[in-house]
C-alpha cells in the first residue's frame, strides 16, 4: 500500500486560492492548489531541506 500523505498549504498564501501545498515524508510532494487534479512533483527529502534552507538565509 502506498504512502499517506498530508497535504499543507504555504503559510504564506494569501485568501485568493493562488498557493503551493506540500507533503512530506520519504519524498516531499509538491503541488499547485489551484490545479491538484494535474498531479504534484517528488522532491528527495534531502534536496527540498536544502532549499528551504537557502530561501531562508536569504
């Protein structure tokens, strides 16, 4: 049987519905709100920490 995944919407989002949503576990899922029906991209868990951590030194 497949992962479970629990989606999250950015906390960034404003109310128009325009946001990304995200899923961790052994791969990060990531997906448009607006378009979920179109499925969503697998990032390696170690390549999506990465990232945030450089978004967040700026």
């Amino acid at each position: 049987m497949g992962e479970v995944r629990v989606w999250y919407k950015s906390s960034y989002s404003s109310g128009s519905g325009s946001c990304v949503e995200v899923a961790e576990g052994l791969a990060t899922g990531i997906r448009d709100t607006q378009n979920r029906n179109l499925g969503h991209l697998d990032v390696p868990a170690t390549e999506w920490n990465a990232l945030i951590k450089a978004v967040t030194r700026g």
